[in-house]
C-alpha cells in the first residue's frame, strides 16, 4: 500500500455567526483556516505484521512497514521523527515522515518506550533497562529484576518499570539510576501495564494474576487504594482518561471493558466487545480510547464518556501496541510564543481570549480539524461561549497563533 501523506490543502470559508456572552454579543465574519495536521500530528502506529500506519484524524489506514518479521515493541523518539521497532533479533530505525527503515541495531530487541529526550530511547528485557543512544546507537544497561512493562510519566523524568509486585521508578535525569520502587500487587506476575493521568499525578495500575488495580498517587509514590476485581475475568488492559477522572479496564475473557470512578474507585459502567480487547490507549488529542483487538488484528475507537464504539479499523495480524505520534508538528513555534492566551483552560462554559498582537481573525475547530465557530474580532479580548460544546478538545487559532484548550 502506498504511503499517503498528510494534507496540507487550506479552505477558505466565510461564515456569519453571533456569540453570547455575559460581557457582549459579537456579530462574526472570518476566514477560516483548516489544517490537516491541526496542532498535533494525526499519526499512529500499530505493531504487528506488518506495523500498520493510521490516520488517527479519519481512522483509515494509510502505509504499512514492509517487514515479515512480527515487530514485538513500537516507540516514537520525543521529537517525533524517529519510530524505533523491535523484532525477536533486532531493533529498527524508521523515519516517521518516509517510513523508511533507515538503520537498525543488532543483538537488542527490548520493549521499548520513549521519555522527554529526543537523543535517548529506552527499554527493558529479562532483568536489564536499557538507554539507547539514538545519535551513535551505543546501548547502556542496568539492572533491573524480571521487567514487564513501562510507562514514562508526564512531567517527571521517570520511567515507571512493572516487575513482579512492585514498580521500579527509574530517574532519567540521574542517567538511568533506580531511584524508589512502589509496592503495587499482591502476587507474582502482577508486572502488568499502568497508566498515567495527563499532570502525571495519577497512575492506575492493573495486576492481572491478583485480579486488582491499584490507584498510585504518582508524586509520593504510595498506593492510596487496591481496587478487588476478582468479579472480572482475566484483566488484560488498562487506561485512564486525560483528566484522571475514570479508568478503564479490559478483561480478555468475557470481551468486556468496565468504567471506573476514580475518585471512589468504583466500576460505574461497562460495555461488551463482539471480540477480546487487549491494550487500551488514549488519543492525545481527542482522548478517544484504542482498544486492541490482538486476536483479530482490529481497532476498537471508544468513546470514553458513554462508552459506545465509535469506529473501528482492521490492521495487520498481532497487534498489541499503539503509539500515537503527538509532538506539535507545524504551529510548534506558534503556540510557544503565547501571543495568544485562552483562559480558564480547562473550561466549561466560557473561555476569555486574548489577542496580545491586536485584533485578528479567530478560529474555533475540533481536533478532526472541523469548524465550530469563526470570527473577525473587533477586540483584544472577548469571551467565548462553550456551552453547546461537546467535551473534548479544541483549536482555537487567531492569525499564525494556536492553542489547544480543554472543553469539560
């Protein structure tokens, strides 16, 4: 299948609207401009034979990496130009923007995961965490007890190891050194996957041989709740929405995918799957949960408000991982300048918009780049009425300035 690229196509549309708020009432008119790429690139890849290329925007396939051999493990480097995959014998380097293998590193095929620095990959294998060079390909190693799965924490340098019973914190800002570890199941094989609220302050865990899940306040690395889920078959994936707030947990055996409340850790919803699902992933923009299919090569997009099954998408045999590319491609520079600032974010309601360059034409899209509202400002700084938003995500752009904000 040939590789389709990201479209760059700009529309121009004139739209008339009024927006209400309890300051003013704002008669419209704007140019709006749609880009394919938004502020986070739509790109995901799905390990297995081959490792599938997905719109994560339309959810189409769109490439495939021409390898026979099934790649175990699938990471993007931080500043997302690089996909590292690893097969039983060997580790690849693949350029995000071709696809093309470029490279690869013989003798090390570990389960891979990427933290904040764009020089280094990590990964674990048997008793060893490896940091992999991704300028010279030289590989450091230390040791680490029966390793399983690995998470980087958002805004901490650390790499959080499952092994066993316990979690092994390892400080990257220190080279790689094990700083703590954090009791978190009960028996053996409970190494399972956990993940991370968006703040990093919130980690779920599942432990599929003990059949609990534990939630971990992340910054003082301590169990505040073990969560018996002995009700449910066998636990086969976990996540957690952008905000902390629900956890969702798939059980293998009776395809289903249960909703918990964090704040009381109770199941508060669940829904059943025509197959298995397996790992679960959140969309880093649109915060739609990917449930694995892994024994019939399928993607299930979730909602995780209400749960229902959205869309799905067939992929190649053996699927496992998905790995979202999600560094600002594009309007990088535009949104660090901060010349435009949107607040409260996350919002309700309303948001304040402040235009520090003067008046400009602003912009309103959801994160499938569709509009929502469009206007010439006559001000500074006006307000913004969200009240017939859904939840989610949003664009908001005025001139060559963008920022993502929050809609609860």
């Amino acid at each position: 299948m040939g590789h389709l690229s990201y479209c760059h196509q700009i529309e121009t549309v004139r739209h008339l609207i009024k927006i209400k708020s309890a300051m003013k009432t704002f008669t419209l008119s704007s140019l709006v401009i749609l880009c394919c790429l938004g502020a986070f690139a739509q790109k995901a890849f799905i390990n297995g034979v081959p490792v599938s290329v997905v719109d994560a925007g339309t959810i189409e396939l769109t490439d495939s990496l021409d390898r026979n051999l099934y790649m175990t493990s699938i990471a993007v480097t931080s500043d997302a130009k690089k996909l590292y995959t690893s097969s039983f014998f060997k580790t690849y380097i693949v350029d995000i923007a071709t696809h093309a293998i470029e490279d690869s590193i013989e003798g090390i095929s570990p389960h891979l995961r990427a933290g904040t620095n764009a020089n280094e990959m990590n990964g674990i294998r048997n008793a060893s965490f490896y940091t992999i060079n991704t300028t010279d390909k030289s590989v450091d190693s230390i040791a680490l007890p029966n390793t399983d799965r690995m998470e980087f924490r958002p805004d901490a340098n650390e790499m959080w190891v499952t092994s066993d019973s316990v979690i092994h914190i390892v400080d990257l800002e220190s080279g790689a050194s094990l700083s703590s570890t954090i009791v978190s199941g009960s028996n053996q094989y409970d190494g399972s996957d956990l993940r991370f609220s968006e703040d990093g302050t919130l980690a779920i865990k599942m432990n599929w041989n003990s059949k609990t899940v534990a939630k971990i306040d992340a910054v003082n690395k301590s169990v505040t709740t073990m969560m018996d889920f002995g009700f449910a078959a066998s636990l086969s994936g976990v996540e957690v929405t952008e905000d902390g707030s629900s956890a969702f947990i798939s059980c293998a055996t009776n395809n289903r995918v249960y909703k918990i409340n964090v704040s009381s850790m109770t199941v508060t919803d669940s829904i059943t799957l025509d197959r298995p699902g397996f790992g679960m992933y959140r969309h880093p923009s649109n915060g739609k949960i990917w449930v694995v299919g892994h024994f019939d090569d399928i993607i299930y997009i979730m909602n995780p408000d209400d749960m229902s099954i959205e869309d799905s998408l067939e992929v190649g045999a053996s699927p496992h991982i998905v790995r979202f590319v999600k560094s600002p491609l594009g309007v990088k520079e535009s949104i660090e300048t901060q010349s435009l600032l949107v607040f409260p974010n996350p919002a309700q309601d309303h948001v304040t918009v402040q235009l520090l360059q003067g008046t400009e034409d602003s912009t309103l899209t959801d994160m499938q780049g569709r509009m929502v509202n469009s206007g010439s400002e006559t001000t500074a700084e006006f307000q913004l009425d969200l009240s017939d938003l859904d939840a989610g995500m949003y664009l908001i752009s005025s001139g060559d300035q963008v920022q993502r904000i929050v809609v609860r």
